[in-house]
C-alpha cells in the first residue's frame, strides 16, 4: 500500500494518474457562463441558484443531472435575446441522439441515430424534450423578470411538441412475478412483494414505519410523498399477514424494510432489482416502478372499479388510471369476450358448437408465447389526436 502511494506521489506519474473523482451528488452544472452578454447559460445559472434555495434538494438535483445530460455548450453560450426556434431543434436533435441515462453505465455510450429508435423510445425522448423546454421555460421567465433581456420574446420561442398517449403493457403476469422473486436477495424480496401487494412506490415502501402497518385501518397508513397526499392503502389478507410479519419484534418508529446491508432503502435498489430482471428472464425495460403497473393491472383484470384503483394508488381521479394503467391485455380482453358474451341466436350456438374443434384448432394457432406480443397495433393505424401545441416546425422536423 505505501509504494502504491509513493507511485502516486512521484512526479513522473502524475501524468498518467487519472485526476480525483468528486464524491457524494452534483449540485452544479457543468458549463459556465462566459462573457458579459447574457446567455442561456447565464439564464440557466441564475435560475438554479433560487431553485436551490425554493425547491426541494431532489427536484434541484434532478434539474441539474436533466440539463447537465441534454444541453450542449453550443446552447448554453447562445446570447439570451439571439434565442430561436434553430436553437430549439438543436436541443431535439441531442435528446434524439443521446443514449438513455441509467446511472453512469452508459455514459460512453455512441450517439443513436432517430431511425433505429422504436416509436415508444421516441416517446420518451419527446417527454423528455417538453421537460427540458419547460425547465428553460422558467429560467427565461425569471431572466424576463429580473431585467436581463429586453422582450419576451425568447420566452414565446419555447413551445412543447404533443405526445401521443400510450397504455402502459410493460406489467408481469403471476407466473413471472413468482420467477422475479425467486431471482431476487432476501431484502430486496421482501421489497418487491410489498410494491405487489400495495402498488405503492419504492419511496413510500423506504419511508414506511412500524407504526403505519394496521393504524386504523386493515391496511397501511402511507405518508405524503411528492405530489400524493397522505392516504390509506388497504390489504388482502395474505399482504396483511406479509407486513405484520416485517414488524414483529420492531419499535413503533423502526421502518418496516431495510436493505441487505441493513441500511434504509434509497436509490440501491435499483442494480438489485435490474440483475433480478435479467436473472429471471423478464423483458430488460422492466423497472421497479413497472411493479406499480403490475398491481394496479391486476386488480384491474379482476373487475375492481377505476375509482377504487384510482385511491389505492394515490391518484385525485381516475383519469390518470384510465389512461395509464386502464389498458387491458389483449389475450386477456380475448378471454374475456369469449367467456362473457351472452348467447344471441340459439341457431348460432349450435354451429358454434358443433365447430368446437375447429374454433380451439384456430385459437391456438393465434396465441403465442409471449402475451405483451399478443395483437399488436399498427403504428399506422392509431389514431392520432390532434393537438392545440403550436410547435415551431424546426422541432417537428427533428422528431419525425
């Protein structure tokens, strides 16, 4: 260990040392400001110098990591008031071209090209363009008011481009449920069947306490968290049975779940549960959040009302359930027509059943192996919904 040292220390080898990497999480972005005419770098600064002080330390973090990823220095050096529609579609093309970001092990990933992406990575990259043009939104809007430019005009040049709404299919069935908890470490088992049996996120499941298992209700007493209020979840018999396991022994303020190293869950679930994914055969886009889909998908299937999913999960309404997770899979919805509809001409029936052979020949020829492949939609043939978003057409040229 000392000649280690002592290599470090020696002066010819200061040159091929790599320099010391910082530790703990970025507070800053990673362009500067240069010159005395104000630019969107400039813009951007300021603006993160009182989201830093009025926003939570999480929303403040996850505005730098989001600008630091997507703006080029190109942009960020562009003077405020020379700020255009151009500068726009250079934005798009870089959230295009840029590689998804999951921690840092793709961060030397090559540029992609917009042809090899499939119409829900262009989703994403289109989510993820109205995000960054809304957070410019708000940094122009504050160099507006604060007297940095002139007009507002660079403001009005910012405008999001529609994205097409599309049903959440990326949910597991029981079987691979079993599969990725047979795959996962004990903690982060215990974990995962609590984001099945409750649909709550994995902050909510960290934030968790002795003392909110059974308070009032046969069920889980679960803290506000981000945008959700505080809210009762209830429970099936056997996830009660499940939680009141997890705090036999335990002190009324203990959290119900730590991690295998007996820490509180933050953000090391998630290589965990990635491996888990790739261990138990499941598709690799499957994230723990997908859990979520899972539970409410489930109950869904099983005939339970929208409203009632709706305050399971947290949600004001039942809008967001029913354009997010009131999808049902296609195999499913073929049973369900099948089984369900009534009989209409007695004539029919008969040469229905007369054709029994036949019908279950062709329905098992049509199924196949992997239910989310079941009947799928044309990209052609979905309908699009017309959109008030008045997006300047640089940007539309990008994206499509």
């Amino acid at each position: 260990m000392e000649a280690a040292f002592d290599w470090f220390e020696d002066w010819n080898a200061r040159g091929e040392a790599a320099e010391r990497a910082p530790r703990g999480r970025t507070d800053a972005l990673n362009f500067c400001p240069i010159g005395a005419v104000y630019s969107v770098g400039h813009a951007l600064h300021d603006y993160l110098d009182w989201t830093k002080v009025a926003r939570s330390a999480a929303s403040h973090y996850n505005t730098v990591v989001l600008l630091n990823h997507h703006l080029s220095e190109g942009i960020t050096h562009t003077p405020l008031d020379d700020f255009t529609a151009a500068d726009l579609q250079k934005i798009a093309l870089k959230i295009i071209r840029t590689p998804p970001r999951f921690g840092f092990s793709l961060r030397n990933k090559p540029p992609v090209s917009r042809d090899e992406l499939t119409p829900d990575e262009l989703r994403r990259r289109k989510r993820t363009y109205n995000s960054v043009v809304g957070i410019l939104k708000m940094a122009f809007t504050h160099a507006w008011e604060s007297g940095k430019i002139a007009s507002d005009r660079p403001i009005r040049c910012l405008k999001r481009i529609s994205v097409v709404h599309s049903p959440r299919l990326l949910f597991l069935n029981r079987e691979e449920c079993r599969r990725l908890l047979s795959h996962c470490t004990p903690a982060l088992r215990d974990l995962t069947l609590a984001a099945l049996y409750t649909g709550c996120r994995v902050g909510e499941l960290g934030n968790l306490r002795v003392e909110d298992v059974g308070y009032k209700v046969f069920g889980l007493r679960i803290a506000a968290f981000k945008r959700s209020p505080a809210r009762f979840v209830f429970l099936p018999d056997e996830g009660m049975a499940f939680f009141l396991r997890k705090i036999e022994g335990k002190n009324p303020k203990d959290p119900v779940f730590r991690s295998d190293k007996a820490k509180l869950w933050r953000r090391q679930h998630a290589n965990l549960f990635r491996r888990a994914v790739s261990h138990a055969d499941l598709p690799e886009a499957f994230l723990f959040h997908g859990l979520r889909h899972t539970y409410a998908s489930d109950l869904i299937r099983q005939g339970v009302p929208l409203e009632v999913v709706a305050r399971q999960l947290g949600h004001a309404d039942i809008r967001t359930v029913s354009q997010t997770y009131g999808h049902i899979a296609e195999q499913f919805r073929e049973e369900q027509v099948r089984t369900r509809f009534s009989p209409l001409d007695d004539a029919e029936l008969r040469h229905a059943q007369e054709m029994a052979g036949r019908l279950d020949e062709l329905w098992h020829e049509v199924r196949t192996v992997d239910w989310r492949a079941y009947a799928p939609a044309e990209a052609s043939s979905q309908r699009r919904v017309r959109s008030m978003v008045r997006t300047p057409r640089e940007v539309l040229d990008a994206f499509e």
